[in-house]
C-alpha cells in the first residue's frame, strides 16, 4: 500500500501490512527535513511505514493542517497551507510507483494541491488509470474543508473542488466520501436536491446510486462506492460480470464509549477498509469478497481510533488477524472497556 496521511498510514502499517508514504516534505535543518516534516517522518518511522519514497522539496515548507478543537463531539475548524504538496509531481512518484511496487495506491486528497490538481483533475486521473495498468487497486479521497457544511447543503450552492472529481470517478476503483460531503458533491455535478425533504438513509442511498449511475462503466473491474455516516457506512459495488450490489448499510457494532476528537473519523475507517483490502485482493480483484465485513472492519478502526486518548491515537490498532478475529465475532460492544479488553 501507498499512502500519505498521519490518520491512515500508521494505522495500516501496526495491522502488518507493509506501507509507504509517497509525500512532499520541506528541506531544513532537522537531519534534512524542516521541523514539521521530521515530526511527519519520525511518526510514521516508529509506526513501521516505508519513508524510502520521500521528495524533500527545496524551496517549500512541509504541508501543515490546523484543526481547530470544538470541545463538543462535532469536527472542528480546519485551516490547511498545501505548501510543499502544492508542487505535488506524478512523475517523481511514480518512479516510486514502479520501484514499491505496491498493491494498493491511496491518494489523500483530491482538491488540495495545486499542481496535482491541475488540468481540471484530469493529471491526477491519468495517474490512477496508469496506476490501474499495473494491476494497481486504486482509492482517493476527496477534501474541500468547507467551514459550514449544512449552510453549502442548504444553498444547493456547488464547490468547485469536487468538479475535479468528474474526470477521476471513472478510474478510480473505490471511493468512500461523508454523508455531509455526498450532498454538496451531488449539488455539484447535478441539479441541486432538496435534501431536507427526505430522511438520511434515503439521502445516502440516493446519492450512491447516482454517483455510480453517472461514473461505473462495466468495463469488467470490481469498484465500490460508499458514504460514511455516524453509525456505519453505506456500499454499493459492481463485480467483474457487471453484478451490481447495494447500496448496502453496514451498521457499526463498535459505537460504545465516549468521542475523543472526529479528526481523523473518515481516514481510520478508509485505512481499517484498505487493510481488509488489501489482505484480501484476489477475492476483492474477483468480486467475491465479503464486502460487508471489509466495511465492518472499516467501522472498527473508526471507532477505536475517535475514541483513543490523544496522547496514543495508534495503540488500539491490532494485528490484522486481532482484529479481524473482533470483526469475525457477531459481537456489538456496548461497552467501550469490554471493545479494548477483546483487542488485548
């Protein structure tokens, strides 16, 4: 697995699955790297994750996100400066690409780089589809931070980011985006809908079948796309023969105990799902992967990790075969203690 994100690849890795981060860090005074980029790199060191592919950039700094603490169980603010990800260059990654040789390629995120999002997200979907001919299983995710989600739903006005995703939904084989973030993508690439007059789980379904409807060709790949929400996640995909299935609702059975903080939420759940994947590849490759019990274990590593003390956001993450063995038990844990004791 490629990846690039402090909530994500960490994660993957203690699971024993091998991981590297293809990423932009600025050159300074700490061993190379300036102070952010070194804090980046020694996190992801300890944590087991491949740094071989890192570009040290000569002129920005590392790429620094600011989230700003709500003190309530609700996302707070999040300021981002792209800084050295906004000179992101495929072609140097791909070197990457080829040397890893990796089975899976993430890339985090769609909408925040200014060279990597050139050409109307067309250069970063060409990408995928050459990743793709590489027998590569391909995942990206969208993020436009918006400050006021509900009032963008409401308004049914669009967010230019997600028009990037137009030219990028046909190659990329999964795609999970948030119940609040389906809405304004909709009211992008469509005529805005009055999401108030329908209840959530119509919404979410809706907005599955559009986007699959408007994006899947059946061009003999598995794909899969879902939306995640506070007490799972929906799915639907397409096999190889063209069987489509869902949109399904996976109901989480980890929800018991308190929220720490939600940064982080939707990026534990895509990094516990592409660990499933990715242990899994031939059954996911032939559409015949248990593809509730992958957005089962997508739901674990979510829940653990909101629910981590700040101070060690890892340390309930298992082996797979734990965690795993926690998904396989048909157990829905009411109680957070009886959840970390069953992960000892």
């Amino acid at each position: 697995v490629c990846s690039s994100d402090l909530n994500t690849a960490p994660l993957i890795a203690r699971t024993g699955l091998k991981v590297a981060v293809g990423v932009n860090l600025g050159k300074g005074n700490y061993d190379g790297l300036d102070a952010v980029g070194r804090f980046f790199y020694d996190v992801m060191t300890t944590n087991g994750v491949d740094m071989s592919e890192v570009f040290i950039h000569p002129d920005l700094p590392s790429g620094i996100t600011y989230i700003h603490d709500t003190g309530r169980e609700e996302r707070g603010g999040i300021a981002y400066f792209p800084n050295a990800n906004d000179d992101f260059d495929f072609e140097i990654f791909k070197g990457a690409v080829e040397r890893l040789k990796p089975n899976i390629v993430y890339y985090m995120y769609s909408g925040l780089s200014e060279r990597a999002d050139a050409n109307g997200g067309r250069d970063l979907a060409e990408f995928i589809k050459w990743c793709r001919t590489k027998r590569i299983v391909t995942i990206v995710d969208s993020h436009t931070l918006t400050g006021s989600p509900g009032e963008l739903i409401n308004s049914g006005e669009p967010v230019e980011q997600y028009r990037l995703l137009e030219p990028l939904l046909p190659e990329v084989d999964l795609f999970f985006t948030s119940s609040d973030e389906a809405k304004m993508i909709e009211n992008t690439l469509a005529e805005p809908r009055n999401w108030n007059e329908f209840d959530e789980h119509e919404n979410n379904v809706h907005f599955i079948d559009f986007l699959s409807e408007k994006f899947w060709q059946k061009d003999g790949r598995t794909k899969l796309f879902g939306v995640t929400v506070s007490s799972g996640a929906y799915e639907k995909h397409i096999r190889p023969d063209g069987t489509v299935i869902g949109p399904n609702k996976v109901e989480s059975r980890f929800m018991a105990g308190d929220v720490i903080d939600l940064a982080g939420a939707g990026d534990s759940f895509r990094a516990g799902f592409i660990t499933y994947v990715g242990s899994n590849l031939d059954e996911f490759r032939n559409g015949s992967m248990n593809f509730a019990e992958a957005v089962q274990m997508g739901n674990l590593f979510a829940s653990v990790y909101i629910k981590a003390p700040l101070d060690d956001r890892y340390g309930s993450v298992k082996t797979y075969d734990k965690m795993l063995e926690v998904v396989h038990s048909g157990v829905t844990y009411l109680n957070f203690d009886a959840l970390q004791k069953a992960l000892s």
